[in-house]
C-alpha cells in the first residue's frame, strides 16, 4: 500500500517529480536523476561523499525520428528492491547474492505523439546498472537507433587503462595515461583505424583520492558493442555504438531494452575484481539441463603452427574453389600438422598429464587460400583433410580417456558458417566432440559489418544458443568482448577478444604489465581463452625458439574455466 501511494503521487508532484534519488542497499552509493527545464534527462552518481559522476546526460537519437533527448516529462515513476542468492553453473564462487534498489522512471514526449522510454536504473553496492526501454506504443514500433546519447561525465583527470575503440580487434597491449592524455593516433590499428579519442570498454580509472570506477555493459542481446568517446579536456565520456553497414547502429521492435550500461565502483581494487553486478544483470541460464557442461583443461595443435614448425593447410597452392576440388589430389605439402598421428602424440600428452581434451586446427578442408581474399565459400566444417582420420582419432582418443575439441575457423565469412552450422554440429555429435573453438579472422561477411556491430553480436548469441541446443560447449574467438551472457549460455565457457598469448610468438610480445591489467579490463565481463601455459615437460617437439622465454616447441595448453 505504501509503494501504492508512492505511485500514484508522483504522476501529481510537478517539479519536484523532476528529481530522483535512489540509495544502494547499505548507502553506499547513491544515483540521482532529473530532468532539466527543457526537459533533458540527466544523472549523477555519488560513492558516499566522493563524486564518481558529475551530471551526464541520457538520450536516444533516432532515424527519421526526433530524438528522444529533450522535452520529456516523467509520466511515472516505480522504485522497489531485490535480494536474493542464485547458484551458477560454474565459476570462483558457488552462489552469488542479488541485491539492489531499483528505480524506474518513464519518460514521455508529449511533443512526438507521446513517445515513451523507460530508464531503469538498478543500485548495488558495488555499483550501478541502467538500460533503455522501450515499451510496445504507437509511433514506436520499428525503429532505427542511430546513436546513443549516453554520457560518464567525470569529475576530474582520472588515470585510465585503455585500448583504441577499434570496431574489428581487442588485440591491442593497454596504455595508462590520464584521460586528458588518450589517443591512439600512435598506435598501429590491426585491421580498422579508430577515431583517436575513442577507447573501448570495459574502461579502468582511478582517480587520484583512491576511487576504482569500471564502465562497461551487460547482456549485450540484439544491440552493437558501445565503445567511449573521450572529451579531453572536460574529462566526459560519451557513448558511442558500433554501425553497421548502413550507418546506423540498430535496428529495433518494440518492446525492446538496450543491454545495462554498468559502473562498477569501490574505493578498494579487490571488490572491483570480486564485483558479480555484470553478471546479476544478465538473465538466468536458458537451459533446462546444465549436467553436460564441464570446465576443462586442453592441450591444442596450433601453436607449431604459429612458430612455422607445422602448416594448417594441406598443400601449398591457392586459388582453391570448396565446391569441386579433390583434395586427393592435392600434393601434400609435407609439414600439415593436423594429420592423424602427430595428433595422436598430442592425444597421448593430453592423456599422461590429465588433460581432459585436444583441440586441433587444421584438420578441414579450405585452409589453401582462407585468409585475405574476403571470400564466401572457405570451409565446410565437415570434410577432413586426405591425412585426417576422423574415425580413427575418434576412438583413439576414446581409449585414452580424451575428448577432441572442434574447430571451427570462419574466416569471417559468418553467412557461410551460419548455413552450415545444424550439419557441422551433427557432424560434430556423430564422432563425439562436446566443445568446439570458432574463429573470425579477417573481414566479416556480410560484408561492411564489423565484429562488434548488431549483427554480429546476434549471431555469437545465436551460436551460443544453438550450439547449446546440441549440448555443446563453445569457446570463441575474435568475438565481443563478453558481458556476462555466461551466465544465460553457461556452455560459452570463453571468448578471445582481447590481446592473448600468441603475439609472444608474432612480434615483442605482451609486456608483464597486460596480465595485471586484463582482470580489471577484459576479464569484467567474463573469462578469457587467453591460451597462457606452454609446457616443456616429457614434450620432444623439435628445438626451434617459441617464445622469448620457450626453447622448445611444445603443445599449447588452456584453461577452460573450472568450477
């Protein structure tokens, strides 16, 4: 009855229903919202006395549409709070505590036929989450998101730890400078360059009286990636979602929610690191059944691939058509590395130091001419090379007590995969691999998308759905960065998306530094396939140089995360 009241005042309370605050369970945060004299949307944050916000603004701008920023009233607002403990299916804690206050605040244009958007802001106390939503009205039904108008305004120089706001790559090693210092103008751009003011989330900073804040997102669903614009000089940020081809950001129907942009924040670096508000955001697991899904340690045919030791492909010829070739044909090249008894000594190491299963690139057909051509019909997904015994590893493996874990490299020609997803995880199913690794190297097909833009972002969902309905584990690479959807799709155990391993092989590697800053960075929204162990021991591989700190050339070992 009480929260009755509430409600039914605040359509009556005028100028004072402008204004909004909203305490965290134990007071240690506090948001307030409100509404300037023209009617813009804004909000602030404050961790006990300390600013974390100043007043940043909150806005839509929309295609064809006015934008959904100014001349807005409250129609309504709904305040309640939740606490409860969910368990996960996996991870470092056994069961996680949901507890917030929430604020709802509904927002109509009586100037656009009474548009409305509902901003929720959720307050724990160890940060904040809000979302966009868009209920079911006339006027709003299909709609074009042209940009966001979201801003972090901050209230000083703060020190931050960040990469370029590059649409296509995570793989950069990460700059510390002061906010008024960002720009990757400098920095080589791997395969898009980037506005030199932009960065990517999740975005570190500390400001210098000791206060941790950490922006990013959760349950990116059906929206492109958001990147941060940077005012150097008044130390604002502002949002700034990936396009797609045709320019625009996304597109929507109603009813619809942006993911929750997030701000976790605490004077201690630990609970930034032990914060699970990225994941409370995220919806509860979509599977009935969550028994198949096993974290796990594996060893990989890859890296005498990239150390030149061995080749993915099978010949060494281009021009390769799928349709039509006779890879018996083929003249083997002779240093093929995914050929049945090398990955059989591969079996053997996985087997000896109780690693539970081998990953193995290379073994399918396409590998010729699958990289830089930007071409539609690379790999099939089912068709081994000539000296790939898929049968035979099947059941060697069996005997050893090891699984073998797919491979799947798209070469970024994702309409391709996406046609012949339902026969590669049959074909998968029928010789017993449960886990599989994709891959999107190079330029996404369709073509003038970005890895991070809307639709992308639906089609790793997809595959994190789909490869679930077959009872399958995943781990992708070259993806999004993650924001707890691990929670909703707990078989996606890892994503790459960020700067891994491997560069110690390509070029002078990753300084000491980048490990101790991906926990605070890319490890906010969920694990990481970083591939970080190389072993020496009982391995007798050859003796050229892998890394500035290997002299031999070992099988790549990762950690899948364990319960």
């Amino acid at each position: 009855m009480k929260r009755l009241s509430f409600l039914l005042l605040a359509g009556f309370m005028g100028a004072a229903a402008q204004a909004q605050t909203v305490h965290s369970p134990t007071n240690k945060l506090t948001l307030n919202f409100q509404l300037s004299p023209s009617g813009e949307p804004t909000y602030q944050v404050r961790f006990g006395a300390k600013p974390v916000l100043k007043p940043s603004r909150l806005g839509m701008l929309l295609q064809g549409q006015p934008a959904l920023d100014k001349g807005l009233t409250i129609a309504r607002v709904d305040s309640s709070q939740h606490d409860d403990t969910w368990q996960p299916v996996w991870g470092e804690v056994k069961h996680i505590r949901n507890r917030y206050k929430e604020l709802a605040v509904t927002l109509q244009q009586p100037a656009s036929n009474g548009r409305r958007v509902v901003v929720r802001f959720r307050l724990y106390d160890d940060g904040v989450g809000f979302r966009y939503e868009f209920p079911q009205q006339p006027g709003l039904s299909y709609f074009v998101v042209q940009q966001e108008l979201t801003e972090f305004n901050l209230p000083a120089d703060h020190k931050t730890f960040w990469i370029p706001g590059d649409y296509d790559s995570n793989e950069y090693t990460y700059t510390t400078s002061r906010l008024s210092q960002v720009n990757s103008a400098p920095i080589e751009a791997i395969q898009l360059k980037s506005d030199p003011k932009r960065v990517q989330t999740p975005l570190m900073l500390k400001s210098d009286d000791g206060l941790y804040v950490n922006l990013h997102e959760a349950a990116l669903v059906n929206y492109p990636a958001m990147m941060l614009d940077v005012d150097t000089q008044t130390f604002g940020l502002r949002s700034h979602l990936v396009p797609s081809v045709t320019g625009a950001a996304a597109y929507l129907q109603a009813p619809e929610h942006t993911p929750w942009r997030t701000i976790v924040v605490s004077d201690k670096a630990t609970e930034v690191l032990a914060s699970k508000l990225i994941l409370n955001l995220n919806e509860p697991t979509a599977f009935a059944t969550t028994t198949w899904i096993k974290p796990q340690k594996f060893v990989g045919v890859w890296w005498e691939m990239h150390v030149n030791k061995a080749s993915w492909n099978y010949a060494d010829t281009s021009n390769i058509k799928l349709a039509g070739t006779d890879w018996s044909r083929l003249k083997p090249n002779g240093h093929h590395g995914a050929n049945t008894q090398n990955v059989k000594r591969y079996i053997d190491f996985a087997a000896k130091h109780g690693l539970q299963s081998v990953l193995v690139e290379g073994w399918n057909v396409g590998w010729e001419d699958w990289a830089g051509n930007w071409k539609e019909e690379v790999f099939d997904f089912v068709t081994p090379y000539p000296d790939f015994s898929v049968p035979e590893l099947q059941q060697y493996a069996a005997s050893k007590g090891v699984k073998l874990m797919m491979h799947h490299e798209t070469s970024s020609s994702v309409t391709n995969y996406e046609r012949r997803q339902d026969a590669a995880y049959r074909f998968m199913k029928q010789y017993g691999y449960e886990a599989v690794k994709t891959g999107y190297v190079g330029r996404i097909i369709p073509r003038g998308e970005h890895h991070d833009g809307q639709w992308m972002v639906n089609h790793y969902n997809r595959t994190a759905q789909k490869t679930g309905e077959n009872q399958i584990m995943v781990d992708m690479h070259e993806s999004v960065r993650p924001t707890g959807l691990h929670r909703t799709y707990p078989n996606w155990l890892a994503s790459e998306a960020a700067r891994g391993n491997e560069f110690n092989a390509w070029s002078t590697g990753n300084p000491p530094e980048h490990e101790t800053i991906l926990p605070f960075t890319r490890l906010m929204g969920g694990p990481m396939d970083y591939t970080p162990v190389s072993s020496k021991s009982s391995w007798k591989a050859g003796t050229r140089s892998a890394t500035r700190a290997s002299k031999c050339t070992p099988p790549w070992l990762s950690s899948w995360p364990s319960t």
